[in-house]
C-alpha cells in the first residue's frame, strides 16, 4: 500500500502566457496564471510551441499537487 493524495486526477499545462488544468477526458477544470515556464503573462518568451505539462491531483480547495 502507497499513500496517495485525495482528489482527482487531471493535467496542468502552461503555454503562451497562460496556464489551464485539464480532468483525464479533456474537459477544462481552470484558467489560472501561474509560476510555471510560460504560465503567466510577461513571462518568459510566451512562444505558443513552448509548454510545460504536469500530471497532478486536484483537491477541492483548489489545489493542484504534482505527481
């Protein structure tokens, strides 16, 4: 047995100055700036081919924990 975080599964992509979460099916949970490389706008070079992806578990007081 491995402990493992409550919520549910869902991805995090940050990219062209923006940052969304996604469920396992596709639907969007958020739009949110973020820290992430190319998460936010006025970060970095917001190149719409540059993303950083992560796969987390969001928990209902809208927090995203990375696997």
């Amino acid at each position: 047995m491995s402990a493992r975080p409550a919520g549910d599964r869902c991805i995090v992509v940050s990219s062209g100055g923006r940052t969304v979460s996604r469920t396992r099916n596709g639907r969007v949970l958020h739009f949110f700036p973020s820290a992430l490389p190319n998460g936010a706008r006025g970060q970095g070079s917001n190149n719409s081919h540059e993303f950083c992806i992560l796969d987390c578990v969001y928990h209902k007081v809208r927090t995203h924990l990375a696997v």
